[in-house]
C-alpha cells in the first residue's frame, strides 16, 4: 500500500486560513482577518482622504503582511523553500502584534480561539516546510 502524502496546495491553504482566523486576545479581540481589513481600510481612507487630525499610519504594516500572503500561497516546491522559511518566520513574528499577546494584561484572556489556529498554523507550516526542504524523488522531477 502507498503512503499518501498531503498536498502542498491543501497546506497552504490550512495555514493562511488558520493565520487569518487567529483571534486577538486584547479587550476586543478580532480575528486577523478582520484586523487586516480594518487598519487597511483606515489607512487608505486617511491617504485618500487626508484627515485633519492625522493619518493612521499603523495601517502601513498591512501592506506587507497581505504581501507575504500572496508570497507564501505563490512559493513552488523545492524552488521558493528559502522564500517559504522567511514568510513563515514573518508571519510568526506578527502574531503577536495582531493578537496582544505581547501585553501581560491580555494573558488572562488566552482563550482557545487563540491556541487552535495559531497551533494549526505553525503545525501546518512547519510541516509545509519540512515537505518543501526534503530532497525531490524521481517522480517530483517527472512531475515538472
């Protein structure tokens, strides 16, 4: 019997979901999904705009992070696996930012929504980088 393997496509998939559905632990925690479209939006309406009392420019740091999105879900197999590593290791370092994990008020608000995705994360890339940075067999060189 063959061993089947997950595609790499389906754990992509599972681990930009699994980032976007993280929940924040602040005082009104939001999803990142939600978080992301919010400092987007009032970042571009204040550009577009200009405010009198100024422009939110914390919404700058949305620009990379949908960017490293669209990189991750883009990178190829055994080519883009340093590019991978360095959006994971991004994607990481911005959890904290998003949820306030970084505030030890917060800690007592770590709720399951909180530990799932951000297991199933990490769990999923990790394993998409693992799959990536193992030596390409005869039939992955057929294959492309």
């Amino acid at each position: 019997m063959a061993k089947k393997e997950i595609p790499i496509k389906i754990l992509k998939i599972i681990a930009i979901v699994s980032f976007l559905i993280i929940n924040g632990i602040q005082e009104n925690g939001t999803i990142n999904f939600g978080l992301i479209l919010m400092y987007f939006f009032a970042f571009f309406h204040d550009i577009t705009h200009f405010p009198s009392f100024g422009i939110f420019w914390e919404g700058v740091i949305t620009i990379p992070i949908i960017g490293t999105l669209i990189t991750f879900s883009l990178c190829r197999k055994y080519k883009d696996r340093y590019l991978l590593l360095f959006c994971f290791i991004a994607l990481l370092a911005i959890i904290p930012l998003l949820t306030g994990i970084l505030d030890p008020h917060n800690y007592k608000r770590i709720s399951l929504d909180f530990i799932i995705p951000t297991s199933i994360f990490i769990i999923s890339s990790i394993i998409l980088i693992v799959l990536n940075f193992r030596k390409p067999t005869k039939k992955d060189n057929l294959e492309k």
